[in-house]
C-alpha cells in the first residue's frame, strides 16, 4: 500500500489509549516495528504518530512519534512527549529512499535490555534493518517521564495530529509501509530480527501485541481494515493507492 502524505493521503487507526500507554507512568516499555519504503526524505515529516504538542496549553506534548527531518543532516528520529514544553527526540542519519527497510525503536524507562549507561537507564534502542544504530538514556530527569496521549486523537501514519484533531498538513509522508506491529514490552535485538525476517508469523494472538497490520493485500474496505488482533481497525484517507508489494 502506498500513502502520499504529502498530498493529504494517511492511515488513521482511530483512537484507543493502548497505541500510547503501556503501564506505569515512569515505567514504560513499548516497541514499534514496521517496513517502510520513501519517495523522499526532504523536510520534516510523520511515519506513525501518537504524539501531540498543544500550543492552547502551554505546550503539553504526549504521545510518541517516528518521525524524520533534514535539517543539519537527514535523520530517522523517535519523539517522545515529556509534560510542558519537554522532548526527548533521539535519531540516528537515515537517506535510504526507494527501498524497504525495516525500523524498530525499542522503549524501557526502567532499562532496555537491562542496560544503563553513566548510571541511568537506557530508556531507547533504535534499529535498521536488524542493526543497531542508537542506543541512549534521556535527557530529562526522572521528574519527566514519557507522558501517553489521554487526548482524543487518532494514531496516524504517513501525517500527524495536532492537540484538537486536525491533521498537520505540513508533516505528510510519501511511501509505503507493511507489516506495522506495536508490542507491549521492549523487544530484544535478537526478536527484532526475527520479526524482520518473519513477520508473517505474527498471528495475533501474542499475549504482548498491541495492534498489527499487514497491509500486504487489499481491503476488502478501506474504511475497515481489521488488525490482527481483531480489537481494531484503521481506515485510509485522502491520495493512496493499493499496490503488489514486493
């Protein structure tokens, strides 16, 4: 399936607290993984977002979000909402265009992988294509954690979503995308490698996913499009087309 954000195209997956919440605040631990292929990576533009910055309110940022950007460098880069006016946004140099690669970003506030570094957790891991390519604690204090999204918005791709549910017309994506899965837990490198070379394998019936979708195969109705699970679906909006991914 391809997806021209920069047209106005997205995938919304409606709104549900369990695509940014995964358990105490402080003590979070998620993974997204999915394929994506990029037309281009100029500017600065959404992937899969959670995440919402609302200016009517000092700022407040929660959610999260796999974003990229270009200035100073092209960059593949989490963002996280942290309370008012506060981020944690590591990225590491990404160009790739025109090609399927596989992202994942692995999150534990208490420690991925158990790992701390000066004395303090290692709160993300980042990998490409099975690799790691960033490892790193945060920024903030312990006083600021991730802060999930209680708004009423949707989890989107290709787009992002502002604090009242409109979507950033600036921030749109061009690409295609297969096989998004969303676990709650921070998932190994070693697992991040087998979900990369077998994700057909997910069923939907693991006890810590989330949300999966394959996006493989055309709907049956693009205004309802079951996940794996079968707890939810996601509609496509705006400039796509369903193409033969290889």
């Amino acid at each position: 399936m391809q997806v021209n954000g920069k047209n106005g195209g997205y995938i919304d997956f409606g709104v549900h607290p369990e695509y940014s919440t995964f358990g105490e605040a402080g003590k979070q631990a998620f993974t997204v993984e999915f394929w994506v292929k990029l037309k281009d990576v100029e500017g600065f533009f959404y992937l899969i977002s959670t995440f919402t910055d609302d200016e009517r309110n000092d700022h407040e940022r929660k959610g999260w979000c796999v974003n990229s950007y270009n200035y100073g460098g092209n960059n593949m880069r989490m963002t996280y909402g942290m309370g008012f006016n506060d981020l944690m946004e590591p990225a590491f140099g990404f160009t790739t265009v025109n090609e399927w690669v596989h992202l994942a970003v692995v999150t534990d506030e208490t420690g991925v992988d158990g790992e701390t570094s000066g004395g303090r957790p290692i709160m993300t891991k980042m990998y490409l294509n099975g690799e790691l390519k960033l490892s790193t604690t945060s920024h903030q204090d312990a006083s600021k954690p991730y802060a999930a999204n209680s708004n009423n918005v949707p989890m989107v791709a290709f787009t992002g979503m502002s604090a009242t549910g409109s979507r950033i017309e600036d921030k749109g994506a061009n690409g295609s995308m297969k096989h998004l899965h969303i676990w709650n837990g921070a998932k190994t490198q070693d697992e991040i490698r087998q979900l990369m070379e077998y994700p057909e394998k997910v069923t939907g019936t693991e006890s810590d996913l989330v949300c999966g979708w394959s996006f493989a195969k055309m709907a049956l109705d693009d205004q309802d499009i079951k996940d794996l699970t079968g707890k939810y679906t996601a509609r496509l909006v705006g400039d796509y087309s369903w193409i033969e991914l290889e």
